[in-house]
C-alpha cells in the first residue's frame, strides 16, 4: 500500500544523542543527501568539547541540527520540528528547545530505569506525561538493528553501534532522501572492513524499510529543490571554505602557501585539510606552539611565501606579538582567529563574537591591521580570499575573524569561476629605489602606501628589519622624536587609506523609507536575515546591513549610520562593536547582546527589532 | 626566485663544499671581509666579545662561496641579536626568543637559502628555550650561534638561565637560587645533530666551528663563550688566562684522544660517564679517540658533562656530528611526491571535489 506524501516547505531536524552514537555523521550524511536533491540547507553541529564524556551522561550529549527547505534559507532555525533522541540524555538536554507538537522520535531500547536515573529522571518521561503535546514515535532502534543484523558477520557491539544507520535509513524514508551518496560514503569509509560495511548498508536499508512498512509511520514528506541561482552547487562548511580560499589565494597570486599552526578547537579543521593538498605546494607546520606557528609563519612571508597562520581565542592571545612584529615590519601575513566562546579555555566548541577588540587593540603600541569578518560558511571562501589580497598589497597582517558556528555549520555553496578570481599581484622589488643604486625597504608607493617586498635572494636588495622603530625610509634603526611620530601616523594611514579599496556597506531597505537599521558583522549574518524578514512579513519596516571589513570600516558607514533614527547592533559579546561605532561617528547605537555559545535564535532578535521599531510609533 | 618545489634536483649540485648548503647557489664573486660588513654603526660596549665573534663571522663568510643575497641572519632579543644590522645580507631583528621559529619558517619555505640565527643565553635559553628545542629536534637546516655571557646585558645585568646558582645580581641580591642549564647539554637533550662550543677569543678555533657548522646539514647548535665585559667580566677567564687554561680545555678532535694538557686524558668511567685521568698512571691506550659521528647521543652528552664542577674541565669543538635527513628536505620531498602522484594542484577541481550538484534554472 502506498503512503502519503506530505509537502513541506521546510524541515528543521536535531539528531541528538550520546557522542559516542555517531550524530554528527549521521547529522552530515542526512545533510549531504539533502544537499545533493537540491534543497536549500544551513546546519549547526553542537557537541561537548569532552571527546567521550561518561556515556548516558547530559554533558555527553552530542547534536547535529539540520534546516532545509524549498526556498532561500539562512539559518539552521530556532526550533527543531524532529528531535531524533537516541537516549534519555539526549531527549532531556534537547526537549526544551521543542515546540509543542513537535515530532520526537525516541530510541526506547535505552529508556531503561538505569540510563533514566543517570539524568535524574525519576518516571519514564514516555509514559509520564513529560511529552503530552508532542507527536512521539517510540521505536526500538538498538534491539531492531541489533536483529537485521542477526546473519551479519559482526559482533553485538558492532551490529548495536550501526543503530545511527538504522536512524539515518528511517529519516532518510521520511524525507524521501536519496541515498546513493550514503552508500557511496559507506563503501568509501569502510573499504577495508567488509564486515561492518555490509552491517552499516544492512542497518540503512532496515530503518528504511521500517519506515516503508510499519504503520507507525503513515506519512512521508516531500521538501522539493530550492529555486537557487544556476550553476554547480556543493555542501561546505566554515572552516573547509576557509582552507580552500586561502589555496586560491595562493594560485592567483602564485605565491607559495605556508600555513603555521598549533591544533585548537574549532579552527584545527583548517590545518588538516591544508595538510592535504601539497600538489598545490601547500606547505603546513604544526609548531610546537602558537607563537611559533605565527613566527613561521612570518619567516616565511619574509622569504616570499604567502604566510598564514590559524587559531582561534586563546591562541591568538599568544600571537599577537609575532602580529605586532608583522605590523612593524609591514610584511603580509593572514592571521585567521576562528572565535569560541572566551574568556581563557571558556568553552572550546561554542561560538562567540567577542575577539573584535583583541583583533583590533590586542597589541602594545599603535599597530593597526585589517579586519575582516566573514558571513556564513561559504562567505569563508571569499573572506579569506580577500585577506590575502589585503595582506599582499599592503604589505600588512589581516585578522580574519570567523567563528565556531561558521567554522563547523554548513550550507551550499556556488562554485566560483577559478577565473574570475582576482588576480593578485605581489610585485616584489627587483631593483634598488635609492640614489646611487641603494636600497631604501621604507621607501613607499604612493598610491597603496604600501613598502618594497624584497625577499632574500634578490641581489643588490640586502636589508634588515626588525621590531625596532626604523627611519622611514632607511629603514635604519631610529628613535628620533618626529620620525617616530611619523612612523606612527604613516603606519595607521596605511590601513586607513584601504578604505578606498573596500566596497560601500550595502544596505537592503525594500520599502525605502525605514527608520531603524540593524547592522550586524561577521557569522551572525543569517540570525539578523531571517529576523528581518520575519519583521518585514509582519509589516514591519527595517533596513538591514552587514560589515565584512571591520577595520577599515567601508567609507561610507558614517552617512550610512546617521541615515536612520535607530540602529541596532545585534552582537555575540557585550557590544564590541557597538563602541567602536559610537566612538568613531558618535552615534547612539542600539546594542542587544546575548553570549550564550549559540547563534542567535531568529524569533527572539525579531522580536527586538520590532521593539525598537515600535519605540518610533 | 621563491621555488615553491625546493626538491633537492630542482636545484642540483652547485659544486661548492659545505653539505649544508646544496641547495643554495654559488658564486664566483670573490668576496672579502668586508664586503660582509654593514656599514651601521656598531653599537655594543667596548671590550664586548661581540666584536671579536662579528669580526670572525665576517671573516667567515666569504668561504662559503654563497652570493650575499641567499644569506640571512635571524636573531631575536638582547645584546647579540643586534648581530643582523651589522652584516650587509638579508637578516631580521625579530622578537625575544622567536628566532629559530622564524628561521623555521623561512628555511622550510626557501631551501636556497643560508639560514643563521644569532642568540643569546637569555633568549636562546629563557623565553626561546622552546623554539630552540623544537628546531633542533626537527633538523631544520638552519645554524644557531648561541652567545652565551651568563647574564642579561641589555636589561642591565640580571641573572640568567646560564648563570652559576648564588650569582649576586640586580634581581638576586642576596644570590640566585636557580639551578643553570648547559647549553650543549640541553641541545644533545633534544638529538640535534651538530652541536659545538667555542671561545669568543679565539678566532681560528671560532672560525673552524663555523666552518664544521656551515657542512652540517640540518641542524647545527654552536654555545659560543661570550665575555661581557660590563654585567659579567672575566666570567671564563680561567678558560683564557695563558696559566689555567691549558689544563681546562679539553680541545676535541674527531679521531684524535682526548688530552687536556700534557699529563692528563679521557677515559671510560662508571655507569657510561667519562672520567679525567693521569695519562701515565691510566695508559695511554685507555685513552677515548673522539668520535663525533657516534649515532647515540649519549657519548657525546657524556663529554658535555665533564666541566661539572664548573670549568674544571671544559671541551671545545664538536661534540656531535650525525646526519640524519633534514626536516625542509623531508616537507619538501612530501610535496614533489604529492606533484607526482596527482600532478600540480587544480583549482577548479578541489574547488568542485565532493558531492556536487547542478541547478540549470535561474530562480
């Protein structure tokens, strides 16, 4: 008999359970097949930053939260409409973020009195009560995989481990997935396994099949492709984007890559997917530490190379001063801080948006550098991208500030044209620039400011340079009063002047005639976008725009802020940017800060913009 | 001019001497002295040893037949990193203790290049003492010259990682209570390949480690004896008065015995140490022969050993000479195998690597 199908516009599902369950592949293979029929998609992973914490155990709950849908999307939602709840931890840490009437489905076979009690459950919450209101499938995952598995070649502990499989296959019927890339994935992952490889496929198919047939579940549903621009699509997340925009860097200004880096959550992920691509002359060190990752780093931009170093909070701590000595000697370098949740350790694997100061002022002295900020996991590519241009003609650090919700969320990206990426000139010094055939390693261009890169080997072009104030063009050691003053001065003129040669903020402002902004920067680009289309669906007026650079602010921010009666500035930190703004054009802007480890929920900052809307009326 | 292959063929054979520096290209240029000299006013005290080592250095150079521009000199902080301004190559003053991770940076990414990072006691050993460890444990082609004087000179004569315990300073006025490393102690710790100590004052013995150094390729770790004539005078004066010092220094030569003097030698002691004898009352033939090429460090850390107590008994010249691959060969071996594996990096094709799909319509 066939079932219903079902059509929805959009599906928010949370795969949660123990972290030893698998949710955030089973969370990643739901996600690919998603993205390979062609639904629009934004995701959040959260997990502990424990790698097994005790199993069973609330601080051991690990999720994967899906959104997607048959139109333009932008954030992974607020609430889920599935909860997947492999375990009772699962469901207690995961139920009160679900609407009522919300789908729970639930792994009963470890609802056992024991694994209640270890999340202090004194009932059983599927017979209690606990979940009147919402719509529970009660499904036996463990004991039902653990029996299509009964001819396998597998031990009990395996056949029981493939239940994220079993998971997935039922999920994958409910949503009418396609499933080809899941198997291709499994053939792929355990090649050299065949056992498990027949359990995993086995697994798959029997929670598909349990779907197709038993009559808990009459209905399937149908999310059809997003309408989305033409062109070739994949999946990415923050952090892979990242990687592969400093590669193309790399290529369009053929410079060789040289990546320094000291592992840390969550920005790791860069180091090791730069660590594969050496066909690309990709050169990766893992130092023994932060500071020599960055001072690599920098030794290699003083040979020629593109230098770059990644981290996230505390790491950056460490390298700012090898950043100041990048500042002083004015040599390119990309400096990529994948913000967490601070201060010191704070916690490891929750995003945050409060490293903007450190970016900016986190060193002695006066040491201006570009700040840029990307706005969603695929804008990594571009942002990245972009400090390297930055970096290498102005001879400069840039502090790329991505975050861990960028860094581990994902969504699809449109393949860029290799071609119709800026080129990038390094245009190293080849020949003296100083009478009688000297060499002056301060002498600048007059356009970009920027200094002669000579690099070793070049004959005739031998220099020094150092941390120690120089003459400003010598590039002599000097501590005479006015050349310092204007060293100083020359060097924040530098990143000043960029502004010329960063794009006007864009503001969106469909009825024309808003009284309130709302300006955000860097990963909470999707949280104020779905906001503000929320407000505007309701009738609310409200013009919108987001900063990528943030140092240099774009030249024409200031028209831009005092253009409206109220500005909002929605920020994952106490209103960082909020006092630069008002420091900068004094204008009275609007802070709401929430610093909770996650992204912001789309109906809560609704909310707030309408609020401040309302205050006008 | 930045290779971005670095293989060892890319290059070739250069004809030139000094194994550690293949990569790096020659010259015909006979260079002189002071065609090495920077022409900046030399700014460390009178009397410093510092002279007398940039004098050698300079000296020095023109021997490896390199063109000035493939040199560069890295320091960091303190009196011997101001070494770079008065070279007339590449070189950076960078920050305290930082050198030899940014010497790292640059050999791995530019193995043309002779590579030499100046240091001191204090940043080598305090603030850098984890740089220095690493690099050396990787074998990065790189020369480190360690001045060790003992004390903080440009911070006006604190006490220093290298320091005798009870020195009486500006910051341990009633005497230091820190126990002191030995440099060559800590870098045959650490498995470095080429380690050495010399003498600021004598050149020829000075310029032939240089010189060892330079044909080590990988890693080569040199404490130079440094007099600071203003914070720590005299502090190896026993070392270099005519009446003590011949007993003192034991000067080893690889192949030769071990002779401190006229009467007195090295022979095996107990639990694998090494013991300073009467030659006539021991044997001549007990004698240990030098061997600087022995692949287990733990000879070569036996002899760093017999200066305890402090320079009863000092050796002089090179402690350990083994070659192992280097780390900027091996990273860029990883890379031509990579090339010829999957050919040159397509950017297109990572770019769409993965599951990919196609929407043919505009929205």
């Amino acid at each position: 008999m066939a079932k219903q199908i079902e059509q929805l516009d959009r599906v928010i599902i949370r795969f949660a359970g123990d972290s030893g369950d698998g949710m955030q592949l089973t969370g990643d293979r739901f996600t690919q097949e998603t993205a390979s029929f062609g639904n629009d998609l934004s995701t959040l992973p959260n997990f502990p930053a424990e790698i097994r914490a005790p199993a069973g155990t609330l601080p051991g709950v690990s999720s994967f939260q899906l959104h997607f849908a048959d139109h333009d999307i932008v954030t992974p939602g607020d609430a889920p409409d599935v909860l997947v709840a492999m375990n009772p931890a699962a469901l207690k840490a995961n139920l009160d973020d679900l609407p009522r009437g919300a789908t729970v489905i639930v792994n009963t076979d470890e609802f056992t009195r024991r694994s209640l009690a270890k999340v202090g459950y004194d009932a059983d919450p599927l017979t209690d009560g606990t979940l009147d209101g919402f719509k529970v499938s009660a499904v036996p995952l463990t004991s039902m995989t653990v029996e299509a598995l009964a001819e396998a070649d597998v031990s009990k502990k395996d056949a029981q481990r493939a239940k994220n499989m079993f998971a997935l296959g039922l999920l994958s019927w409910m949503y009418n997935r396609p499933t080809e890339g899941t198997r291709a994935f499994l053939k792929t992952k355990f090649a050299k396994k065949p056992a498990i490889l027949a359990a995993n496929l086995a697994a798959f198919q029997a929670g598909w099949n349990f779907g197709e047939t038993t009559e808990d579940f009459a209905v399937s549903y149908e999310i059809k492709p997003a309408r989305l621009p033409a062109g070739t699509y994949r999946n990415i997340t923050g952090n892979l984007a990242t990687a592969y925009g400093l590669i193309a860097g790399s290529q369009r200004s053929g410079l060789p890559l040289f990546l320094g880096s000291y592992p840390i959550t969550p920005a790791s992920d860069i180091l090791h997917e730069l660590s594969r691509h050496k066909q690309f002359g990709v050169r990766t060190f893992q130092a023994e530490d932060e500071i020599a990752g960055v001072g690599a780093a920098l030794g290699a931009a003083f040979g020629g190379a593109l230098g770059v170093t990644t981290t996230s909070g505390p790491g950056m701590v460490l390298k700012q001063e090898a950043v100041g000595l990048a500042v002083m000697t004015e040599l390119p370098l990309v400096v990529i801080d994948v913000q967490r949740a601070g201060p010191s350790t704070g916690m490891p694997t929750k995003t945050e948006q409060a490293d903007l100061l450190m970016a900016l002022y986190g060193r002695n002295g006066e040491s201006p550098l570009p700040v840029v900020a990307p706005s969603s996991p695929a804008d990594c590519f571009d942002t990245a991208l972009e400090a390297v241009r930055l970096a290498i003609t102005y001879r400069t650090p840039v502090v790329v500030l991505s975050d861990g919700y960028l860094a581990n969320g994902s969504e699809p990206w449109r393949l860029p044209e290799v071609d119709a990426l800026p080129e990038i000139d390094p245009g190293f010094a080849t020949a003296p620039n100083g009478p009688d055939g000297s060499f002056l390693p301060y002498e600048r261009d007059s356009d970009t400011l920027a200094r002669p890169w000579a690099v070793p080997g070049t004959a005739g072009l031998e220099h020094r340079i150092g941390g120690i104030e120089k003459h400003a063009s010598t590039g002599d050691i000097s501590y005479t009063p006015a050349n310092h003053d204007l060293m100083v001065r020359t060097r924040q003129g530098k990143i000043d002047a960029i502004a010329r040669d960063v794009p006007p903020v864009d503001v969106s402002d469909p009825t024309g005639d808003a009284d309130v902004l709302v300006l955000g920067w860097g990963g909470t680009y999707g949280s104020i976008t779905a906001a503000v289309r929320r407000v505007r669906r309701s009738g609310g007026r409200i013009a919108q725009a987001h900063l990528r650079h943030l140092n240099p602010f774009p030249a024409n921010l200031g028209e831009v802020l005092r253009g409206y009666d109220r500005v909002v500035v929605p920020e994952i930190n106490l209103g960082q940017l909020a006092l630069l703004l008002r420091g900068r054009y004094l204008v009275d802007v609007i802070g709401y800060n929430k610093v909770r480890g996650l992204p912001f929920r789309a109906e809560e900052l609704a909310g707030v913009l309408q609020e401040v809307i309302d205050r006008g009326e | 001019m930045v290779s971005d292959n670095g293989a060892r063929a890319a290059v070739g054979g250069n004809g030139g001497g000094f194994a550690g520096l293949d990569l790096v290209p020659r010259t015909g240029a006979a260079y002189k002295a002071k065609d090495f000299k920077s022409g900046q006013e030399v700014r460390w005290c009178p009397g410093c040893g510092d002279y007398a080592i940039l004098a050698a250095f300079q000296s020095f150079l023109p021997e490896l037949g390199v063109p000035r521009e493939n040199i560069v000199i890295v320091s960091g902080i303190g009196c011997s990193s101001r070494f770079p301004y008065y070279l007339s190559t590449y070189g950076m003053h960078s920050i305290h203790g930082r050198a030899p991770a940014i010497a790292t940076g640059l050999a791995t990414s530019r193995p043309d290049l002779s590579v030499w990072v100046v240091t001191g006691d204090g940043d080598g050993l305090s603030i850098g003492g984890n740089h220095l460890i690493h690099a050396l444990r990787r074998n990065v082609n790189i020369n480190v010259l360690l001045f060790n004087n003992r004390i903080y000179g440009l911070t006006k004569g604190q006490y220093s990682p290298t320091s005798e315990t009870g020195k009486i300073t500006k910051s341990s006025p009633v005497g230091s209570l820190d126990h002191p490393f030995n440099p060559v102690s800590l870098a045959l710790g650490a498995e470095a390949g080429f380690v050495a100590r010399t003498v600021d004052s004598d050149r020829r013995h000075l310029t032939s480690v240089l010189r060892a150094a330079a044909d080590h390729p990988g890693a080569s770790f040199v404490e130079i004896y440094q007099n600071c004539p203003i914070f720590n005078d005299d502090a190896f004066e026993p070392l270099k008065d005519p009446s003590s010092r011949d007993a003192r220094l034991l000067r080893m030569e690889h192949g030769e015995p071990l002779r401190l003097g006229a009467d007195r030698g090295v022979v095996a002691g107990e639990f694998g140490g090494l013991e300073v004898v009467d030659v006539d009352a021991a044997g001549e033939d007990r004698l240990i022969r030098h061997d600087a090429h022995r692949e287990d460090p733990g000879y070569a850390f036996a002899l760093s050993r017999l200066d305890q107590p402090a320079f009863e008994h000092v050796p002089i010249g090179v402690f350990r000479d083994v070659r192992r691959p280097t780390y900027d060969e091996l990273l860029n071996e990883q890379i031509a195998d990579a090339r010829s594996a999957l050919g040159r990096g397509d950017l297109a094709s990572l770019l769409a690597s993965g599951d990919t799909w196609t929407v043919d319509r505009d929205a």
